[in-house]
C-alpha cells in the first residue's frame, strides 16, 4: 500500500482500524485463555479484518487536507483578528490599565487569553517548521496581530513542505487550556478554526452533505453537541466530516 494520508481525511478508517486491531489482541488473548483451558471445542472466533478504504497521501497528505489545512489556517488568523477587535477585550484592557496598580494578575479577558493562545501556538510552529526544513526564519518577538497575521501567511505559503513533513504536531491548549494535547497540523488548525467560530458566534449553519447513516440530506447543527445530528436517524457528524462528505460527493 502506497502511503496513505496523515489528514482527517483518514479519520474514520483509522478509528475503524484500531478497533479491529484491539478485537485482533483480544482473540489473542483469548486463544491463549481457550489453550490453558485444555483447548477443547471450538477455538474463539477470529475478528474479522474490515475492509478499509485509506485514502492515499501524496507525501503525506492528501489535496484535500492540505487544501482544508489552508483553509482553516486563514480563517484563524481572521476570526483571532475579530475576536481581538471586539469592545469588550479592548475595554477589559484599558480600564485596568488606566487605574494604575489596580490591574490583578492575569486580568486580561478570556477572549484576549484565546487570542493570545493561537498566537503563541502558530509561532512555535513556524519556528519548528522553519528549523525542520532549515530555513533562515527570524519569528518575531510578540505576539501582535501584525505577527500573527504574517506567520500565518509564511505557513500557508510553504505548506505543502510543512504537511510534507513526518511526525510534525502542535501541542495545543485548543481543547483545554489546563491539558494541552498533541495534534496534527491539520487536526490542530481545525479545531483552532471550530473553537474560534464558536466564540465569535459564527457556528456552522445548514450543510447540504448527506448523512452517512442514512443518505438524507438532513443535518442540522446543533450548538450543545458542536456536531451536526442527523433528523432522521439521529447519527452525529462533525463539522469537518460534514465538509469533507460535500467536497467527496463532489468528487474532490
Ligand atoms: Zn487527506
Ligand atoms: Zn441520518
């Protein structure tokens, strides 16, 4: 088998994957139980290997997940820009600095904090893409929007060489900023793209994908859940695979 994409793209047949793995270990272990046991009758039953279709990476990843990473990385630097730009972050500033002494440790807002986040993680990317691939990088110091906006275009403007390079993954509070977790660039910029929609209050509306379940075009998003589920049958589909099944169905 030819390499197959590293990207979300991958998703459902990796997760389809391990579980076959983990059924393999099981009747393992179980043949061993059924041997000590003096092996009489039928042995357990083999799990039965899925058939998974993997799509091929073109280096490691796919057109399509580097076409979503693109995507998302630029709406990031967009919706970082807007959260920044609303009153009550700027408000949340200068009211404590404008009373000197009075500005507690960590006053800055929570959305300021998100803000700053995203900024800190695209730096350290692009300082590790940039000594991965040994190019002279000065990253600048800060952490303006200025910076942020630039080091967003560097990385789209080498990212097929970034998504071309193996093991390359952000640790990212993205998910909970008191757990940061490992990701992949393209996991990391999507979840960074979702998490940022959902505080500017531009969440994902209607899709016209079909339901996976069921092959009915009728998925709603539901807020709580963060996914779209399925009127018909109920099934939950995220936002990214919901993106993912319009551009399959339109044969990207
Ligand atoms: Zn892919
Ligand atoms: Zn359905």
């Amino acid at each position: 088998m030819s390499k197959v994409c590293q990207g979300p793209c991958n998703r459902e047949a990796r997760a389809v994957w391990a579980v076959f793995l983990r059924e393999r270990e099981a009747h393992a272990d179980a043949v061993d139980r059924w041997l000590a046991e003096g092996g009489e009758g039928e042995p357990p039953r083999e799990p039965v290997m899925p058939v998974v279709e993997w799509r091929p990476g073109e280096s490691l990843h796919c057109g399509r997940c580097r076409a979503t990473a693109r995507r998302a990385l630029l709406v990031v630097d967009e919706l970082a820009a807007a959260l920044a730009a609303r009153p009550g972050v700027v408000k949340a500033q200068s009211k404590w600095s404008r009373v000197r002494g009075t500005r507690p440790h960590g006053s800055m807002s929570g959305e300021a904090d998100v803000v700053h986040t995203v900024t800190g993680e695209l730096l350290r990317l692009r300082r590790d893409v940039g000594e991965r691939l040994e190019l002279a990088d000065q990253v600048p110091a800060g952490r303006s929007g200025v910076v942020r906006s630039r080091s967003v275009t560097w990385l789209v403007d080498k990212l097929d060489a970034v998504l071309g390079l193996e093991q390359l993954t952000v640790v990212s509070a993205v998910r909970d900023p008191d757990d940061p977790v490992e990701l992949g660039v393209v996991e990391w910029a999507l979840a960074w793209e979702s998490k940022l929609r959902r505080l500017v209050d531009d969440e994902p509306g209607h899709t016209v994908a079909r339901c996976p379940g069921c092959e009915m075009r009728s998925l709603e998003w539901r807020q709580r859940a963060g996914y779209y589920v399925c009127e018909n049958c109920g099934r939950h589909v995220s936002e990214a695979d919901a993106m993912d099944l319009v551009s399959e169905e339109a044969g990207a």
